[in-house]
C-alpha cells in the first residue's frame, strides 16, 4: 500500500491518501480541509478513491468531505454510526466553535466494528475507539507488513486526544487505547489525525499520557 499524508488546514490535520500498489484502487482518510490539493494529488498519484473515510466527525477530518464527493462522486463517505450526525451539525462537529462554515454531507455508510473496506489487494477493518467523540473508529490495514494503524485523534506521537470536547470520555479514550491499540503488535505504524506517525512500541515505551490507558487506572 502507497500511503501519502498531506497536512491541512490551520488545525493541521493529516489527510492519508491510500493506494494499491498494483493498481489505481485507493481510499482518503479525513480530508479535513484543502480539498482542491488532496483532489490534484490523487490525481497525480493516479489514485481513484474507493472510500472517503472519516475517523470522526470533527471539522478539521470533515471538512473537505463535499469536495471529494465532487470530485469522486462513486466513493460512498464512511464514518463511524455514533458520529454521523455530527456531519451537517455544526456544534456537533465544532464549525461553530472555529467560526468555520463548511459543512459535510451525509454519510453514505456507516462503519461498525469489524466492518472491512477493500480496494485492489488492500483491506482496511474499522475497529470502533470511542473516547475522543463517541463514534470515533481507527482503520487497521492488518495484513500490510508492518501493520498500518490510521487511528484519528485517539492517540498521538507522546500525547492523546483531547476529551474536553461535547461527547469525549477519558475513561473510554483509555480503555480503547488500551484494549484496541497497546494490544497490536510493537512494530504497528501509527498513522495519526495531527502530527508525525509513530509505531504501537514507541508510544508503549515513551507517551507520558498512556499512564491513563494501564489497566490498574480503569
Ligand atoms: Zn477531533
């Protein structure tokens, strides 16, 4: 799998752009903003996105969802059940509080645990992670060698999501980085909603924050 990351927005959110390497099969994960420049590098990529997948239904991962639809209007947009809603209510996915007026359209799908997202030779399986909002979901490519983990704004390089926001829950955030995360193999690469990628043993051995995911603080 080709993974691009393309960080927009003035929240700096990372869109992934995904694609078989053997063909032109590919998936976007949170086009949060600068869609007409993750539009022209899937073009230049040769990437046809099969999926629009967001992780969660924040504007900094949604806002750009109209955009690809226009462009790709046979990609059916995915999120999580528990957030869909928050795609066209702006105090659910914070537009109001960024004084930001996009909006997504509706979700054409919508993920539950297990569910699998397939293009070319690649297969993505929703894993659900509530705790940053209620409807959050990683997308594990299990099968790539590493793992690939794209897991939205759960966990970060030496941080975690926030949980102050309407909908998050620190005891859940811990329990889905404990029970979801920390149980994949060290040498997963971690694919995160804002800043640089990491891998499931470095956060184990070095995220100050993951005191709260230990199973003796549940
Ligand atoms: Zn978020």
């Amino acid at each position: 799998m080709v993974i691009v990351a393309l960080e927009v927005g003035p929240l700096l959110s990372n869109a992934y752009l995904l694609k078989d390497e053997e063909g032109e099969a590919g998936a976007v994960i949170d086009p949060g903003a600068e869609g007409e420049r993750i539009i022209a590098r899937c073009r230049s990529e040769g990437l046809v996105p099969h999926f629009i997948i967001n992780t969660h239904g924040h504007i900094d991962h949604v806002g750009a969802n109209a955009a690809l639809k226009e462009a790709f209007p046979g990609a059916p947009l995915c999120i999580g059940a528990r957030d869909a809603d928050r795609l066209t209510d702006a105090a659910g996915n914070l537009a109001d509080l960024f004084g930001v007026p996009a909006m997504s359209r509706p979700a054409d799908v919508l993920l539950e645990e297990g569910r699998e997202l397939r293009f070319g030779s690649v297969v993505l399986r929703v894993v659900e992670t509530p705790g940053h909002t209620p409807g959050g979901v990683c997308l594990l490519a299990a099968d790539e060698s590493p793992p690939q983990l794209f897991c939205g704004d759960l966990v970060f390089r030496l941080g975690v999501g926030r949980t102050d926001l309407p909908g998050g829950s620190a005891r859940e955030l811990a329990a889905s980085i404990r029970t979801r995360v920390l149980t994949l193999p060290d040498e997963t690469v971690i694919w995160p909603g804002h800043g640089p990628k990491t891998t499931v043993g470095a956060e184990r051995s070095e995220n100050p924050y993951l005191d709260l995911a230990d199973p003796s603080c549940a």
